[in-house]
C-alpha cells in the first residue's frame, strides 16, 4: 500500500517546472542554455513598491493579518475592481490569499464535491487540471486550436454542461495562448452559464494588464452571472511580484464567505509585508507600469517575425500575456536526429537537448501539438534562442 495518498498519487508535476530544471541542470553542466519556460516578468519590482514594504516592516506590520486580509487592501483591491473594471464589490466580498494559485484553490475547495465535472477550455494554464484532481473533481475539457486562435465558443461551452457541471475555469488573457476574450464573446458565454446556475465562472485575469490590442473585460461585469463569478486577479504579473505571493478572489457573497472560512483553516492571512506593499501597487496608476508593457509588446513582435520563418513552426500572435504557442504538428510522427517525436512535449525536449533553448510542451496545457514560449526575456536571448531553433530545425 502506497504511503501517499491516492488524492497525491493522482497528481503530476509542473511540466513547466520538469523543464525549467532540466534547463537548469544543463547550465550547471555549463551548457550555454536559452531558457523560455517559466512566466514570469523579469523586470524588478517598482521602487515605490519596495518603499511600502519597508516602511510596513518599520511600522511593525509582523503580526497575523484578518484572515482575507487588511481592511485597506480589501478596499484598494475594491476600488481598482471598479476603476478597471466597472465592478462592484464589497471589501467583504475580497480574500486575499497566497498568490491568484491559493485563490483559485480557495474557490474549488469550497465548490467541488466528489465526482464533480469543471469544465477546461484548452489549452489551459498547467495547475488547473491538477487543482481540480486535489480537489476530487473531474475535469472536462474543451478542444480549441490554432486556427481559432485557441478560444472556445459559447455553443461549445453549452454541449459539455451537464447536471454535474460545477465550474468553468479559464484564464483571460491566456496562459498558454496569449488569447483574450472579447466583450462579445464574453457576453455570449455569460448568456450561456446564466442558463445553468449551478455552475460557477472562475475567471482568472491574472494578466489583465499585459494586453497589447484590447480592452480587457472581466465577465463579472455581466449582471446575469454576477452572482455565478470568481474574479482571480493578483500582483504577480502586472507588478512583477511573483515571489511576493499575493493574490485576491472578489466573489459573490455566498462564496466569499466560503474561501475566507477554507483560509482560515489552510494558511490564515498572506504575508503583511507585502499586503501592506501590495497597497500601494494598487493605488498607482496603471500608467506607472507601461513600460513593462512596452517592452513585452516589442519582444512580442520581434519573435512574432523570427517565429514566422522556422520551418514547421505554425504561429499565431498572441495579443496578450508573453506567451508564443505555436502548433508544432509537422514535427509529430518523425524521427529527428535519433529522437522520435510522438507529442509536443518530445519536441520541446529535442529543442532543448539539440538547439539548447528551453520551452515547455503543450500536453500538460491540454495541446499535445503545441509547445509554450515565454517572451519574459531580453531581446537578445530571444533573438539568439529563435535562432538557434530556426538552424536546429533545419539541420534534421
Ligand atoms: C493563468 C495563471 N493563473 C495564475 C497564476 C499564478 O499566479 P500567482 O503567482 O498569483 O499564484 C499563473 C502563474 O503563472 C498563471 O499563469
């Protein structure tokens, strides 16, 4: 009998993070290794932000928190719901966790029961397959593809609901697919899950700010699923806080009770020091943090021209988040230099071992023909890696 649990056993690890090690490994070894696999901003937090968490050190902010967290930062995170949003949420309906992970966790614990169906949209960001295993769910998976720019459709949501349904979990903007979701198809969605109130819309807006093209809109907004919505948001990728580790649900009164009373017995309030910090990133204009999305918007269309020309390599571009997910199915099915390549994620490892640039394949994203780039680079690694990749390809 294994000492682990069955709910354990169930569980993969992050093939993001099999990657990122492997790459780490190899640069050990002092092999000269590109790696794009992990999401992360590799900016520096803003000063403004550091300041805020001295300061919250000096005032002696060590004690424990309210459970969701500060009173003020459940009222910044409600006046940046409405002054970004147009959402109307009551401090009392925030809880402020450990990073927008622990929020989504927070939601799922409190709604799925047993056996319960959550519907994924893929591709969909790695953890969420395996949230939804921890908490005893099921999941149900919508296909999409490259030629939709990987987004489902309200008509494709309505066939997999069935009684058992109890969430649908998706990110916009998009962690694999750097997709977003327009107001318009937002709205038919939300037409869709007013139909059926036992199901619930976890939206994960994590990269709400890192959106090139569009206006972003969180489906909340919509009155008829007002009441059926988690708003996941957080600070780690608009403020490059991800070691900070915060992150927020705003939900409907009878689920934000649910996740503060799930945190209470799980971790307690997040981190004060950068709850206090988080305050102050909150309060600054989003203006502040253009120069992040610049930059992000450069790199992008960069790759964007040096993707193009990789034989095989089938690309879309994304218009939002730093991913690049092209469709790499040419390559599925052949023999390259002694490696044969079933899926994406052999793929990704050939890259790695032949061209030494680090990526993530897509079959733990739920797109085994695809593999992920993260562009959170500087321009001359992603300028070296595509390179590298575009002779590699070539070669065999
Ligand atoms: C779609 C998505 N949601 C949530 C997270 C996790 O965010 P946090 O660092 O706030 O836990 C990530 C991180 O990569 C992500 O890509």
């Amino acid at each position: 009998m294994s000492k682990i649990s069955d709910r354990l056993n169930r569980l993969s690890y992050s093939q993001t993070f099999v990657m990122s090690n492997k790459a780490r490994d190899m640069k050990a070894a002092g092999i000269d290794v590109i790696s794009l696999t992990l999401g992360e901003p590799d900016f520096d937090v803003p000063q403004k932000i550091k300041q805020a968490a001295f300061d919250a050190i000096n005032e002696n902010y060590s004690h424990y928190s309210p459970v969701p967290g500060f009173l003020e930062l459940r009222q910044a995170v409600s006046a940046k719901l409405k002054r970004d949003n147009d959402l109307d949420y009551k401090p009392s309906q925030i809880c402020v966790a450990n990073g927008a992970k622990q929020s989504i966790m927070n939601v799922l614990l409190a709604i799925v029961n047993d056996g319960d169906e959550v519907i994924l949209p893929a591709p969909y960001w790695v953890s969420y397959d395996e949230m939804v295993k921890l908490v005893g769910g099921t999941s149900v998976f919508i296909e999409t593809s490259i030629d939709t720019e990987f987004k489902f459709t309200a008509e494709q949501l309505e066939k997999a609901i069935t009684p058992k349904t109890k969430a649908l979990l998706y990110s916009s903007p998009c962690n694999p697919s750097g997709s977003y979701y327009t107001k318009e198809e937002l709205e038919a969605i939300a037409n869709v899950v007013a139909k059926y109130p036992h199901v619930t819309i976890i939206s994960d807006e994590i990269y709400e700010f890192i959106n090139y093209e569009g206006e972003h809109v969180s489906i909340a907004s919509f009155p008829q699923v007002y009441e059926q919505t988690a708003v996941i948001n957080g600070m780690s990728k608009a403020f490059a806080m991800t070691g900070w580790r915060i992150g927020y649900s705003a939900c409907p009164d009878w689920l934000a009770s649910a996740c503060d009373k799930v945190q209470g017995q799980m971790t307690s309030g997040a981190n004060t020091v950068a709850q206090r910090a988080s305050i102050t990133a909150l309060q600054m204009d989003p203006l502040e943090l253009q120069y992040m999305i610049t930059e992000f918007h450069k790199r992008r269309d960069l790759v964007f021209e040096l993707m193009k020309d990789i034989k095989g390599f089938k690309c879309n571009l994304p218009k939002s988040a730093f991913y690049f997910f092209p469709d790499i199915s040419y390559f599925i099915g052949k023999n390259l230099n002694g490696t044969e390549i079933k899926d994406a994620d052999d793929f990704a490892m050939f890259l790695l071992e032949n061209a030494h640039v680090g990526c993530v394949g897509g079959v733990s994203f739920g797109s085994p023909e695809c593999i992920r780039f993260s562009y959170a680079a500087s321009e001359d690694d992603l300028r070296e890696a595509m390179k590298r990749i575009k002779d590699c390809v070539e070669k065999f």
